[in-house]
C-alpha cells in the first residue's frame, strides 16, 4: 500500500515512522509511507498555511492553496496517485470502524490530510475530492494522532503485516463482539488464579467460556453491539440432552442476579432443574434453548399441570418454568423469544392453556393474565398477582377452578433442605469452580 500523509507538524510521525509494525511492513515493501510538509508548498512569502475565517469566530483556518498544491505535486510525482483515497481527518467525518479499516485495507493507495486549529478551508477539501473520517466523538487538537490510529488500524488487515493471520480474525470487533479476557503465567498470581477451565485443556470448554466472556462484556460495554448481535444470530432450538451441562449453571445465574430474590428463602432453581432431569412430568417436545454462537444463553421448561372444573372434571394445562437467561443478556428480548416460541409449539402440540407463577410486572407484556381474573385459585384455593395464566385456545378457562396437579419437583425443591445442600455443594465445586 502506497501511503502519503499531509501535515504541517511532519516531526509527529518521527517516532512511529520506523516503529515495530510500521517499520516492519516497510521493510517487507508491503507499505511505503511518505510525510509531506504542506508548509512547504505556501507561496505566501513566510510560508503561512492559515489565516482568520470569514464570518468571523475564534481560531485560525488552514488555507486552501497550500493544501490544493500538495496533493497536485503528488500526482504530477505520480501519475497512480490520481486514483489515490483521499481522507481528511476530521471530528464531522464518518466514524473509523473495524468494517471501515478493512475496507481501506483493499486501497492501493490513501493520502491522508491532517488538519489543525479550526480545520482546512472548505474548497480545498472539494477541490481535492477529500472524503471525511473521525476516529471517536471527541476532538483532538491536529490530525496527526488520528492519522496514525487509522494507518495502524488499516496496516494490520494487510496480509503479511501481522506475524499471525489468527490474531486479526479473533479480536474485537472481528465477529461483532468484543474480546475474551486474556491470562498468561504464572497460574495463580497475587492470589488470584487464572480460570480453572483456561487450564483444563479441552478445547471445546475453552471455546464456550470465551464466547460466554465475550457476550457479557459485550453487554456491559456495547449495549448498542450486543443488542445487534443478538438480533441477528439468535437461534431458538429444541433442547438436547447434551444441553444439561449448560443449562444448569446458567439456570442458576439467570436467578441468583434477579431482584426477586431478596424475599426468597434460597435460589433453587438449578436444583430444581437438576430434579426434573428424570421427571415424568416434563413435556420433552416444549422444552427449548436459545442459543448463540453455539452457546446456550436461554432455555424453557415446560411440565404438565391441570385445575378441577368446579363440576369436578380435571383439565389439562401446561405450565413453563424455571426460564432463564444469562443475566448479562436480561432485557434484550431473549425470555420473551422463548416464551412466545414455545406457546405457540403448546398450541400446535394441542395444549389449550399455559399457567404460571412468574414476575408479575413482566408476564402480562407476553399477554398473560392473573389466574384469578379466569376465576382460577391456586392448590391451597387462594389467589396471588404472581399465579398467571394464558388461554392458547379461547374460552378454555371460562369458569375457573382449582390448580390441582403440578410436578412434585416444585415442592421437592422448595422444602427438602438437606437434597438441596448436598447437591448445591457438589454443584459449586463440579460445575461453577470448573467454568
Ligand atoms: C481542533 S480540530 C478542528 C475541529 C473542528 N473545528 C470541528 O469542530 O470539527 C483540528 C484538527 O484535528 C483533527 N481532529 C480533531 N479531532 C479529530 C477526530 N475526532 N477525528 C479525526 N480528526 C480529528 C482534524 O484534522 C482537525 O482539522
């Protein structure tokens, strides 16, 4: 790639000029970097290169001429440079991205401006034919600095310029997330160990963990990336026995980080997971996962559950829960993917009606109404807010009843103290301390 830079401060690029990547790729002959002094094109006669703006303001302009010169001496040394990419730093211009760098990475040649104090005088940059880039939302005081962040970003998508292709493809940005955490020796280090699964060596486990780190950081930082993200690789699947492993941490995730929980007794719903592995009550065929880049993120479970008629005849329904996504992606729309999937696979499977016990702020956005409202009364024939239920086939509900059938599990889980212990030990020591 054929690189000139305009400047009127050509002493900036004096460190990075023969530095590292820079130096090397010139030394391959895979870049040639030229820095030219605008100054000295200035047929003022003290070689000035700014004046006061027209229309008045504070600070100084870059004068068009010295400029227009520049880049017309280019492409009378160099008749190639005509068809050169012309960009002018600039805080207004469209913002560097990753897609960009690796579009300007395809360029034979670019000839980058840099601009000072209130910028270039207007028809300098159309004459020329100058297009506009701003390396973030701030603003610096000459384009020197932003010069260098985009010939260094472009550089390292130039084949051979890295020592190693691999490290371009899997950083930041590279796949629409931001990057893993990273660790090098020593293993334990002012207390703190490197993750036990970093360790291990299985590659698939390793993988998983990295796409995991990569999603919550995503979520943290880039809201704006991981809401695009996950709107354009979600993919919603039945679950497979395989899922378990996944599902079990990220069941307990999902709920130890939700507000509810100040008033429960204990967080049980991975030993509750744990507990309707083997149940007859679970409905296989309305089980799901949501799933990125090959991970579990989310998952539904769905059981078998009935009310008595006030005739006395019972009435099949089907209720949903433990449904859990990780809590980094809580509120990107994934909880109410799943839900809304599974309805309708309840509905084709034949099942009239969905009742619950969820949040009740948040299940009424999915159309689910209190049970109460159906004239439905929980086991103990009382009513709360949280006790919901959703008709898949209209007027199923119509005059109510007792919730009488659910799977033993939820009692199971709820009130035997020393099932839980045991597990939930075993559970921190296999499967959190292992990632
Ligand atoms: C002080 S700035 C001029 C700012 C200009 N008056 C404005 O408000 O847009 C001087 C020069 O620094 C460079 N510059 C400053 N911030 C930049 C950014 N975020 N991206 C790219 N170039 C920038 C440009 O070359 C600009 O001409």
């Amino acid at each position: 790639m054929h690189v000139d830079i305009l400047t009127v401060f050509p002493a900036a690029f004096d460190g990075i000029k023969t530095h590292s990547i820079w130096g090397r790729a010139q030394d391959k002959g895979l870049l040639s970097l030229n820095i030219h002094d605008i100054r000295m094109h200035s047929t003022d006669k003290h070689r000035r290169t700014d004046d006061t703006p027209f229309g008045g303001g504070a600070g100084l302009v870059m004068t068009a001429q010295p400029v227009v010169d520049a880049v017309g001496q280019l492409t009378m040394d160099n008749a190639q440079l005509t068809g050169a990419r012309r960009i002018y730093l600039s805080p207004r211009g469209k913002p560097l991205t990753h897609a960009l760098t690796k579009e300007l990475a395809q360029e034979q040649a670019l000839t980058l401006l840099c601009g000072h104090y209130e910028g270039i005088d207007q028809r300098a940059l159309d004459i020329c034919g100058f297009e506009e880039i701003s390396i973030g939302d701030y603003v610096l005081t000459g384009g020197e600095i932003p010069a260098m962040v985009l010939l260094d970003a472009v550089m390292r998508h130039i084949p051979g310029v890295l020592g190693c292709a691999e490290s371009v493809e899997e950083e930041s940005f590279s796949g629409g997330l931001l990057e893993y955490p990273h660790f090098t020796r020593p293993a334990i280090y002012n207390k703190k160990p490197v993750p036990q699964v970093l360790q291990n060596g299985n590659h698939a486990d390793i993988t998983r963990w990295r796409t995991i780190e990569s999603l919550k950081i995503t979520a943290q930082n880039r809201p704006d990336l991981i809401k695009h993200y996950i709107s354009s690789n979600i993919t919603i699947r039945k679950e497979r026995p395989g899922d378990y492993r996944q599902v079990l941490p990220l069941t307990y995730h999902a709920f130890t980080d939700l507000w509810y929980h100040i008033d429960r007794r204990r967080i049980d719903e991975h030993y509750l997971i744990y507990l309707l592995k083997k149940s007859k009550s679970v409905i296989n065929k309305l089980c799901f996962v949501a799933e990125l880049n090959g991970v579990v993120v989310g998952h539904i479970l769905y059981t078998k559950s009935a009310f008595r008629r006030p005739g006395g005849t019972v009435a099949p329904t089907c209720t949903f829960g433990p449904l859990s996504v990780l809590p980094e992606l809580q509120r990107y729309g994934i909880g109410r993917r799943l839900a809304l999937h599974s309805m309708e696979a309840a509905r084709d499977q034949g099942w009239k009606a969905v009742i619950i016990t969820g949040i009740p702020e948040y299940y009424p956005k999915l159309g689910f109404k209190r049970a109460a409202d159906f004239g439905l009364t929980m086991m103990d024939g009382t009513t709360a807010d949280y006790f919901m239920a959703y008709e898949l086939e209209s007027g199923y509900l119509a005059g109510g009843g007792k919730h009488c059938e659910q799977a033993p599990e939820f009692t199971q889980a709820e009130e035997d103290d020393a099932g839980f212990e045991a597990f939930h030990q075993q559970f921190i020591s296999e499967v959190l301390d292992n990632g």
